[in-house]
C-alpha cells in the first residue's frame, strides 16, 4: 500500500491535473452509448433466455438461492452475436480497445453510485434476511449490507459478475484481436493463444456456472464495493490487460511454441 500510495503522490506531483484529465474520461458520450448498450443487452437476455431452475445451497437463516440455469445459452448468444456484427459491419470491436480509459472511466463512476445504492438497501429494503450492518458505514460499503440481493427480479450478483464483469471479459478480449487485426492486417500467433485460453476459460466458466453459485463469491461475499467494483471494473481493467497490451506489440511465436503453449494452457484450465 505504502509503494502505491508513494506512486499516486508522485504522479500527481509530475501532473497536478491528473484528477481532472481523469475524470473527464468518464464524459465520453460514445463510451457511455456501449456500456450502456451492453449493460441493457445483458438483462435483457438475463430476464428472456429459458434455463431450468437451480436451487443453490441453503443459508443459515433458511434462504434457498434460486437461479434460472442460462449462463451457456447467453454466453453463446454474446458470441454468435459478436461474430456478425464484426462481419457485417454493425459494430466495430476497434472502439473498445479505443476508448480503453474512457470505458473504465465511466465504469468506475457506475460502480461508486451502484454500490451506494446496494449499500442503502441492503440496510433498508433487503430481498433476504441475509442481511444488515457490520458494524461501520466504510465497512458495510466495502463489504456490502446483504447477500443476496434482488432488484426488480434481476439479481445483482449475476449481472455484476457473470453477465457484465466476465462476458465483458471475454468480448474484450476477442476486440483486442480485431483490432490487431484492423492495424496491421492480421492477428500474430500470441495473440491468438492468448485470446484462444481465456476464450476456453470462461466457455468452461459458462457451462459450470451452476457450480460457481454454490462457491465463495456467491455463498459468501456480501454485494458490496469489494465484490461489485471488483467484477464491474477490476476484472475490465486488469484482466483485458494482456491482450490490450498486445494489440500494438504483436510476438510470432514459432507454430510449435504457439502450440505447447496452448496445450498447457488448456490443460491447466482443465484440471483447475
């Protein structure tokens, strides 16, 4: 904490407007249109695509979890989605590596007021008795007032961290190829690994997210700051950030290296 903290100061030292030219990241109307855009098309499917229920584990207040089981199908309609619309020209995945800052931006803005507004009601309209103060208001903002919330029949954890945080994820990271690919007329063999892996990693998470109901995060991990900005912004910001970094440093890895590589990663990915 003591070396960041160290870093902020000296950044702002060299640049004493640094808060205000970030800030004015968070008014791009462009980058508010596409977090917005996806943001509706995730509850949208969330609320329309068919599942079988899933009854989690029971909670120690008598709460059961109930899910509709369409994490798979809604993984797949983002990508079938994505596919055309590169190819037919509807969207243009060049501008998510564009407005890389702009997008986080604004996404840190909608995580501060959203875990506010879970902060208030969690304490004061809860969806369970799972639910309530610890103790402090920057401890109950940081770790959240309830459990399982519930907001107009979308719950909050899954649209936070499956259906926006992880489907992000993984469209940003098939962006960053495109848009290699736009710059220099092809995508380079690391490239390809790299966005190949985590595609298998989170196709994986998809099809056993019935399973990562009944873990931690969920059974857990209250909706609060810790959780909710960590899957609304951390996992956008750092989890994109190899393949961002990429875009404009492609590596030709030799076919065989390309290829043991991706065989360990699969096989890694396959015994987590």
């Amino acid at each position: 904490r003591r070396v960041h903290g160290m870093a902020l100061l000296g950044a702002l030292r060299a640049d004493p407007l640094l808060p205000v030219a970030l800030a004015s990241r968070a008014t791009n109307p462009v980058a508010w249109k596409l977090i917005g855009g996806f943001m509706c098309a995730q509850l949208l499917l969330m609320r329309l695509v068919p599942g079988p229920t899933f009854r989690a584990t029971v909670t120690s207040s008598g709460h059961v979890p109930t899910y509709r089981d369409n994490g798979f199908r809604i993984y797949c309609i983002n990508m079938v989605s994505f596919v055309l619309g590169t190819l037919s020209g509807l969207i243009d995945p060049g501008q998510v590596y564009d407005l890389f800052g702009d997008l986080l931006a604004c996404m840190n803005v909608v995580a501060l007021l959203f875990c506010a507004v879970l902060h208030v009601k969690g304490l004061y309209w809860p969806s369970t008795s799972d639910s309530g103060s610890s103790g402090g208001i920057v401890l109950d903002y940081y770790w959240g007032t309830e459990l399982y919330p519930n907001i107009l029949g979308w719950d909050v954890k899954v649209l936070t961290n499956c259906r926006f945080g992880l489907m992000y994820w993984q469209l940003s990271v098939l962006c960053h190829a495109v848009r290699q690919a736009q710059l220099f007329g092809g995508v380079s063999s690391s490239m390809l690994v790299a966005a190949a892996l985590q595609t298998v990693y989170l196709a994986k998470f998809y099809w056993w997210e019935t399973g990562y109901f009944c873990s931690m995060d969920i059974q857990h991990d209250r909706a609060g700051f810790y959780i909710c900005f960590g899957c609304l912004v951390w996992v956008p910001a750092v989890y994109t950030s190899p393949t961002y970094f990429m875009v404009t440093h492609p590596v030709a890895l030799h076919p065989a290296v390309a290829a043991a590589l991706f065989a360990a990663g699969v096989l890694a990915i396959f015994v987590n």
